[in-house]
C-alpha cells in the first residue's frame, strides 16, 4: 500500500509481511524504495474493531534486524538480495493535549490514527486531502498507521507493528495506492507480499507460492517479537505492473 500526504517520485520494490497473532491480532512489516523530493507521510490503513484506543496499535522496532527480508527470502528458491538500514525506536516529548501521540522509529515518526475524524488531531502533514477516504470508501470503520519518511531517494527502513484486526481469520494487506492525492481504479505495483497461515496451507487466492524451507531455518526469530513463527513455511506471491488499485485480503 502506498498512499502518501503529498506527491512523490517513485515507489518501487515494495515487501509487506503479515500474519495473524493470538488474541484476533495481526502482525505487519513493511518495506519498499522511496523517491520523494519532500518530507512525505504514508498512512497505511487497517482494519481495526470500532472504538479501539488510541494504544491499540504496538509498533515494533527492527532496529537490529533490518535485513528480515533478505532472511525470509532465503527460504524461498532463488535469492533476492535487499539491502536495508537499522532503526531504533524511542519516545517523542509527550504530545499536546488532546494530540495523538508520535513515536520516533529509527528516521520516521508514526503515529496510530483510531478513525478517520481523528486526523484532525493530526499534524496537517500527516494527511490526506480532504474528502479522500470517502471517494475510496470502505474504511469507515478502519483506523491508520502513520508514518513521516525523510525526502529523498532511499530504501525505507522497515516498518512493523501489530494490531487488532476486526477480520478474524483473514490476513490484510494494505495495497491500496494513493501518490497523488487522487484514486485511480488501477495502478503500478511492485509488490511481494509474504504470509504465515495458522493451517500451515497456502491462502486460498490464486498465485501464493510456498518456500522450500521452514522459517526457522533463515529466519533470526529471536528479533521479530514473535511477528515471525519458525515451524511454519512462508508463502509468497508478487505483484507487479498495472493491477487493479484494491487491498489483498486472504
């Protein structure tokens, strides 16, 4: 998923994992290259039950495993060689009354968004314009991760987190591409999207691939905070070129 504050250059080489947690939780790391020429955020939605607070969301710091997706490609037959950063998570000074909170991940700040009227409580740099989420619709009931990434041209850190999802039973994928402020029923992709399922089977939805290995055997597990589970396979499915602009839901 790529939907952005503002405009931006490119956005290529995009690699979501997810699975679902105990607890009708789910599990989410994010990746991809970035070319902006400003300080942009991207805000990912995602399908929370109503009325979660504003801690719902707990994001994960990969400061000492940036390279996870090299590891989980590893398990996969041919290697795609990925090189990425280190980040480190710390507190910001306590936000303003009535502000949502902002957290500092390596070189982004992210916030949690609890629903679409609670971006006012935003910085304005951190949103949409106005009047977007209902032309996409569909996320009434959704809250948003938020995340400001620095202008330049980069491979962005990645970015995890887990979260309550109203869809038990279903993996989600935040896939929906907004770079220019307006919605457009298709759009670029340069996807890989990787899942564990707690059957073990590939998701029910055509081109999933499964790796030869167990995660266990290329997978540091001790640095995922329990996102990755080792006796498990990954299952693999690439996205790429003008696809139709939706989410992936499995």
């Amino acid at each position: 998923m790529c939907c952005f504050s503002g405009n931006v250059r490119s956005v290529t080489n995009t690699r979501i994992f997810a699975r679902l947690l105990p607890e009708n939780r789910q599990g989410l790391i994010y990746s991809m290259s970035l070319d902006t020429p400003q300080d942009v955020a991207m805000i990912l939605p995602i399908p929370v039950p109503p009325g979660s607070g504003e801690k719902a969301v707990r994001f994960i710091s990969f400061e000492k495993y940036a390279d996870v997706f090299e590891d989980i490609e590893r398990t996969f037959p041919r290697l795609v060689p990925l090189s990425f950063g280190g980040i480190a998570s710390r507190s910001l000074p306590k936000a303003a009354k009535n502000d949502l909170e902002v957290q500092k991940v390596g070189s982004f700040n992210a916030s949690f968004v609890p629903s679409i009227k609670d971006f006012s409580r935003l910085d304005p740099q951190f949103r949409l314009p106005d009047g977007v989420w209902e032309k996409i619709g569909n996320y009434a009931n959704f809250g948003f991760a938020v995340f400001k990434l620095r202008k330049g041209n980069h491979e962005v850190h990645p970015m995890a987190f887990a979260f309550p999802t109203s869809m038990p039973g279903r993996i989600f994928f935040p896939t929906v591409h907004i770079h220019d402020g307006e919605v457009h029923k298709q759009a670029d992709f340069d996807h890989t999207l990787y899942a564990q399922t707690a059957s073990g089977r590939a998701p029910q939805t055509l081109g999933w691939e499964e790796s030869e290995t167990l995660a266990s055997g290329a997978v540091k597990l001790d640095k995922t905070s329990g996102l990755i589970v080792g006796p498990s396979h990954f299952f693999r499915k690439k996205m790429h070129g003008r696809l139709r602009n939706v989410d992936v839901i499995v």
